[in-house]
C-alpha cells in the first residue's frame, strides 16, 4: 500500500486558495487518490477522488501530475466552515479497506 | 434515509467491562467498516465486513470482536474493556470498494474506559 505524507497544518485567511499537497511515492498504477474532510466530533466526508491530469467538482479541484507521485487538493476561496482536518489516501481498486494517515489541519482565520 | 447511524454517542465502562457497539447503514451496502481514532493518529481500521455473515480482520482487531447478523446492522465488541481501549470509534459502509465508492462515516461513538 503507498503511503501518503502531507503537511500536518496550514493556516490559512478567509478568502484564499488553499493548496494542500500530498506526496505518494510508491502509488501503483491502479491505485486512486481520495481525499476525506473531517470535522471536530464528526465522521470523514469524501471530498474529490481522481487518477490522473485534474477533476473538479462543486467543493474541490484535485491536480495531479503525470508521474502520480503527488497530488494537490485546492479549495476556492475557503471560509471559517472549512476548518478541518483533510486526509490524503491512496486507494486500491477493489481493496476492503482504506488507510488514513493523521492528515493536515487546516485552521481558517478571519 | 439516515445514512450511517451509531448507537451510543458516548460511554464510559470500568475496566473488564464489557460492551457492544451498534453501526446501522439504510444504503443497502455491502461492505461496513470500524475504525477507531486516536489523538494524532488518524484512523485505523479494526474490523470490516463484505457482506451479510463475513467478517475480517482490519490493522488493529485485538481486543475486539465483531457480528453482521444482518446487512444493515454492524455490531463491535468488547468483552473485557481496557483504558488503551479509550477511544472515538467509527463506523462506515460501502457499496463496494471499488475505486468508484466511498465510504459514508457515521457520526462516532466516544468510549471511555477507566
């Protein structure tokens, strides 16, 4: 199973492009990129799964460059509600289970 | 439709106490997951289920135990509970771990044990 590395934190002022990167190194090549958002007392939310070049949708734009030895989750000018932790995991196509790392804090401020 | 549900919120046990907690999902999934999370370590998974009468060990499945009797119903036990058991547990459920699904979390269980 690859393992993921990001940041442990960011801060970040209300307004801004937040670019979180991950770096997987040994991702094989049926292995996807997802990334969860998780809020204090909650469970994780899916946020933007991608394989390769770019996906966007309503929340989140993931890039990710030809080698897939890293990858950038981007949110659009973030807001307060956006404070959470955001975990990066590699996931194999059919496998059970999924391995979260402890992700990166982002703390937005006003 | 609830999603993915978690019975209780929250409780404390004494030592050697034990326990069961209850996940329950209304997507019609195949797959159910429990993970536990600690401080600064992310998740880690304990035991999951592909499907009505399976269960299989996760990263960490030592001191607990698991039944899916039912599709809907995932249940995690603890026959004799210890404080390194202290913990927020969650459940998730899946259609299928295909690249395609992702896991829809429940909204946590936190368990004290002292």
């Amino acid at each position: 199973l690859a393992k993921t590395t990001q940041p442990i934190s960011m801060d970040s002022y209300e307004g801004q492009e937040v670019n979180i990167t991950c770096s997987h190194n040994n991702i094989a090549t049926n292995d996807y990129i997802t990334w969860y958002q998780q809020f204090p007392s909650q469970g994780p939310r899916f946020i933007i799964q991608g394989y390769k070049t770019k996906v966007t949708n309503e929340v989140a734009s993931l890039f990710i460059p030809a080698d897939r030895k890293s990858s950038t989750l981007s949110l659009p000018r973030v807001s307060l509600s956006d404070t959470a932790v955001y975990y990066c995991l590699v996931v194999v196509t059919g496998a059970n289970n999924l391995f979260f790392g402890t992700g990166t804090r982002l703390t937005v401020i006003p | 439709n609830a999603g993915v549900t978690q019975t209780p919120k929250f409780r404390v046990l004494k030592t050697g106490q034990s326990m069961t907690l209850l996940c329950a999902q209304d997507m019609n999934h195949e797959y159910m997951y429990w993970y536990r999370q600690d401080p600064g370590m992310g998740l880690r998974l304990i035991h999951y289920s592909v499907g009505e009468g399976t269960t299989a060990k996760g990263e960490v499945p030592d001191g607990y135990n698991v039944s899916r009797l039912k599709k809907q119903n995932f249940l995690l036990g603890l026959e004799s509970a210890a404080p390194s058991q202290t913990s927020v547990y969650f459940c998730a459920s899946s259609y299928l771990p295909d690249r395609q699904e992702t896991q829809y979390f429940g909204p946590g269980t936190r368990l004290l044990v002292l």
